[in-house]
C-alpha cells in the first residue's frame, strides 16, 4: 500500500451520542497531490457533539479491520434509538483502481438484546464507471432467503454448497460477535476464489487493508499506560509493523519482538520530540534480561523522559509530554504517507497552545496524509484556512457545519467568538446555546446548602 492514495471524502452520522444525523464534507485536497495534508478540526461546546465523531471513526476501523465492537459501542447508539447508521465515503488511488467508493451500515440493539451489526452495504464507482455499483449488500429481504445482494452475485457463490453453509455460519457468528460480516477475515478467505469480478474482491481486501494498517484512531481515554500508535516502513517505504503498544508507567517485562519494536519506536520518536520540545528526550532504560512468565527470555524496561542530562521516569512527566509522546509516532506516520488517516480526540488536552498551532501549521504545509481532531482550544483557528474546519451546532438534526460569509481577510476565531457571543455572522444554524450567568451564579448559592 505504499504508493497508494487515500482519502475519507466524507462521514454521515445519525444517532450516535447526541448526534441524530450530521454530514461531514473534507476539504479537496487533490489526490494527485503527493504532499498536501488533509486537516480537518472540529470545534463547539462541550457536550456537542464532537467526539461522535471520532467515536464513529473507532467503530469504522474496528469493523472494517475484521474485529469486533467492544461491549460499550452498546451506549454510543443515541438514548431513546434503537439503531445508529453510518455511512463513510472514499476516494481510492491505487495502480490498478482509480474509485469512489462507500461503506455504510447499521447497529442494531433491541431491547436488551445484545448489539449488532446489519444491513451492510459496500459500492463504488470507478472512473471508467458510468453510475455507482453495489458490490455488496446484506440488507435481508424478507420475502427472499438471500444471504446478500446483488442476486446474481449471490446465486454466483451460492453454486458451491459448501461455501453457502459456511457464509451462512460466518453471517450467524458476525451477528453474535458484534462483527461485520463482509470484513470478517472467514468471509474475506470464503469470498476469495468464489467472487466473479476480482476488482471487486480486490476493493474488499483494499478497505481492510486501509482499516488494519493506515487508520489511527485515538480516544481522549485515561490510560494506566502510555500507548504508541506506530506504523513502521521500511526505506522503500513497505510495511513492516502496525498497531498499538502501551508501555505501563514503571517498569515493563516484555519480549523481545516487544522490546524490538519498542526501541525503534522510542529513537524515532524522541527525535521529533526533541524539536517540539526544545531538550527533551525520550529512551528506553534497560535493567537487562529476566525470564517471562512463559518461560522465554525478555527485558525489563521503563520509559523515562530526559532534559539536561537529568532522567526521570516518564510517569512523572507533564500530562502534556505524555500526550505529546502518545500520537507522535501517529502523526509522523500521516505526515509521510498520504494514505494514512489519523483521528485524535482532544488533541489539545495539555498542549501549549502556540505550540498545537506550529504543529498543525506543520502538518497542513508539507504533510501527506488525513489528520482529524477535536478541539478546545482556538488558536488553530488563526492558522487554519476555514475550510479545514468544522462547527458543532445546537441543532441535534443538523450537527456539524462549515461557517460561510467568511472573508480571507476574517480572523476565523474572532470570527467565531462573535458569533458566539452575538450570532451576528449570518449563520443558518446556532452553534452555542448562551448560558444565563445569573443562574450559574444562582445554582452556585443553591449548591452552598450541600457543602455545609
């Protein structure tokens, strides 16, 4: 996937969290562009609906890497619904495949009834295309006993009987594992040989592809450990590992496929480190071999951060470094591929924010890759084209919007403040409901009765 190009164009959301339906357009970046970043920040009040977003990311990469939910994706579905919808579109570039193509599907939970996932659909639409095909649809019809369409394609796999019972298997297991049934690694290995188009087969195995090792998606979650998103290549710029690896605060006994990764993740990162915060390193202090619990031989290790010549373990760093450490190996993955995507909630948690905007400013010049954010802080505001930016609103049926009447010479977060404060820039939607200080200040009294 190293000389391949992607972009997500584009999320519909309806009913996850506070979101009951919401579009989000990316900013054109031109494929053909081999260094220009995707940014996309989104900014609005607490409880807005920001993190559906990147929640809704999670759920994409988790389903679309073969995996399945976690028990709590249950809660994500908006109270008082019974069903999220999602849909994510792309904008492939391969050798072989120049396409549109678009994922959407269900999750289903009824009553208290476990949750699930249904009604998945994949299409797209290439350049010699002249309208979008399904490739796949489970939508279940039930005046038919097809397992997906389109029907021929069904009646195609369905000649093999043998290859039937084990998708209807993989359909059932899909079901009870909070798993997709089109990216489950059984129905990709069933599919295989089976699919009349290879094309089709092969956008398949692209999404999968995209999801497993180009897509980071980073919760603003409490951890009991500092995790590394990292995506290692090497010169000709093959991947050689992915994933996540999270190194406890003290000491670490880990093998040595473990320690391998971890000391080249480390010496990349605390060069970068060191330039975003002028003196400090990161390293690896090895207290030398032990044997692990399965009997193997590994090291014992602790993370500790460095400046002047002074070591001290990471777990007494700012919130701040750690949070630095935590998506640096991500973001220089998206800086210097374009088909990586990174997502990051709260990417100001902690941040100095000078410094967030010389990042960000970094990334949108000379970066490749899709980097989207949350945010608080708005700094970036006034670094950031407006284009590159979206807005929660208080409309939960129209939850995200890009602001108009903005001028080159408008400073966006001036520009945002004053509708804030005023609502006198024109918008269709209100993106902050006024809060009334005489009430804060009233419930403030009223709390004296339960501190006393």
């Amino acid at each position: 996937m190293s000389n391949s190009k992607y972009r997500l164009s584009k999320i519909t959301i309806e009913n996850i969290k506070n979101t009951e339906y919401g579009e989000i357009s990316f900013p054109v970046q031109g494929i053909n562009n081999e260094r220009k970043a995707g940014l996309l920040g989104i900014y609005g009040a607490n409880g807005s609906g920001k993190t559906a977003v990147i929640y809704a990311l999670n759920i994409l990469k988790t389903l679309m890497s073969g995996y399945a939910l976690d028990n709590d994706t249950y809660n994500y579905i908006t109270k008082g619904k019974n069903e999220a919808k999602l849909k994510f579109e792309f904008d492939f570039e391969t050798k072989d495949l120049i396409s549109y193509i678009a994922y959407e599907f269900i999750l289903a939970k009824d009553n208290d009834e476990p949750l699930y996932v249904k009604d998945e659909k994949v299409t797209y639409k290439r350049q010699e295309d002249s309208r979008t095909i399904v490739l796949i649809d489970t939508t279940r019809d039930e005046s038919t006993d097809l397992l997906f369409s389109p029907k021929l394609k069904y009646e195609h796999v369905k000649k093999d009987k043998d290859t039937l019972i084990d998708l209807m298997v993989s359909s059932k297991m899909a079901h009870e594992k909070r798993e997709s049934f089109i990216f489950r690694k059984e129905t990709l290995d069933l599919l295989k040989d089976k699919w009349e188009r290879h094309i089709e087969y092969h956008i398949l195995t692209l999404l999968n592809k995209y999801a497993n090792f180009n897509m980071f998606v980073i919760l603003d979650n409490k951890y009991n450990h500092l995790p590394f998103f990292f995506r290692i290549a090497d010169e000709k710029k093959q991947l050689l590992q992915y994933g996540e690896i999270g190194l406890r605060y003290g000491e670490n006994e880990i093998d040595t496929d473990y320690y391998n990764i971890c000391t080249r993740v480390v010496s990349q990162l605390s060069l970068v480190l060191s330039e975003i915060v002028p003196g400090v390193e990161i390293k690896i202090k090895d207290y030398g071999q032990v044997t692990l619990k399965d009997g193997s031989v590994g090291n014992r290790i602790e993370l500790m951060s460095k400046k002047n010549d002074v070591e001290i373990p990471i777990k007494y760093e700012s919130e701040g470094i750690k949070k630095i450490i935590s998506i640096l190996s991500a973001l220089a993955a998206m800086f210097n591929h374009q088909g990586v995507l990174v997502a990051i909630d709260e990417l100001d948690s902690g941040i100095f924010e000078y410094l967030l905007g010389s990042i960000l400013e970094v990334i949108n010049d000379t970066g490749s890759g899709q980097l989207i954010f949350t945010s608080h802080n708005l700094h970036p505001l006034e670094v950031l084209d407006s284009d590159n930016i979206v807005f929660t609103t208080i409309n939960p049926l129209n939850r995200y919007i890009k602001f108009t009447n903005v001028r080159d010479s408008n400073n966006l977060r001036n520009f945002y403040l004053r509708e804030v404060a005023l609502r006198a820039t024109g918008q269709k939607e209100i993106v902050y409901d006024d809060i009334k200080k005489h009430k804060i200040s009233k419930a403030f009294r009223k709390a004296k009765n339960y501190s006393e």
